[in-house]
C-alpha cells in the first residue's frame, strides 16, 4: 500500500541490502555538500546506523526523550540532501525523478531548503511504495 510506513530498524535492514554508492547521491556529495558528521564510510552505511539509531534514546547531540520508530517520520526529518538522494536511488525511484530532485536540492541553495525540495520531488509514498515492490 502506497504511503506505507515501517519501523526504523525495519527500514535500515532494507538499505543495508543496497549498494554503497549511486551516480546522483555520490555527484551531490562531491560537487555540492557532504555533511561533517557523517557515520560511516558511504551514505549506505551512514544511513543504516541513522535509522537504527532512531529507534534507540541516541546518545551525545543525538539524544531524544523518545524512540522514533516511524521510517516515515526519520525521512520526513532527515537534513541531508545527499542521504535522501541516496535512499531514493537505493529505493529503485526513476533516474529522471532522482534528477529533477537533484536539480531542485541544487536550486534551493542552503540544506534545509534543499531537503524540502527533496522531499517534493520524491515524497515518503513514492518511497515506501518502491521498497514494497519486489525487486
């Protein structure tokens, strides 16, 4: 069902099954802004811990009152630009849709406009919807 939503856990079992590295993400990161705090060596293993993590307390500046187990919610949140390319290139989303959300992340200049315009290119149910096709 489009718009579906998993766990967070659920959802990072899902990425570590994808590859590293994907043409747009890893041209986002290299020409436009790779974030300092990322954990691990590639968006693929830094958004696996991201989203386990968020089912968890956190800990140090990542701390919350409550465990986030909405895969949904973490996108809805998620500052990164090069991450989200990277999840809906990881997801199987079209190449031209993966493009134009580039483009606008390009155009919108500073992250969190950038995220936004992410985000309206390829919402949460475009997401969700090719996860739960088979592959």
């Amino acid at each position: 069902m489009p718009g579906s939503d998993f766990g967070c856990r659920a959802f990072a079992r899902i990425l570590a099954k994808r590859k590293p590295h994907y043409p747009v993400s890893d041209r986002y990161i290299e020409l436009i802004h790779d974030s300092p705090d990322k954990t691990g060596r590639n968006e693929r293993e830094h958004m696996v811990s991201w989203f386990a993590a968020n089912e968890t307390t956190g800990a140090g500046a990542y701390t919350r009152n409550a465990p986030n187990s909405s895969a949904r919610r973490c996108y809805g949140r998620l500052q990164n630009a090069a991450s989200l390319l990277w999840i809906a290139e990881a997801v199987g989303i079209p190449t031209e849709q993966v493009e134009r959300a580039y483009d606008a992340a390009v155009a919108a200049g500073d992250r969190r406009r950038a995220c936004g315009a992410i985000r309206k290119v390829i919402p949460w149910t475009d997401v969700s919807e090719r996860v739960q096709r088979p592959r």
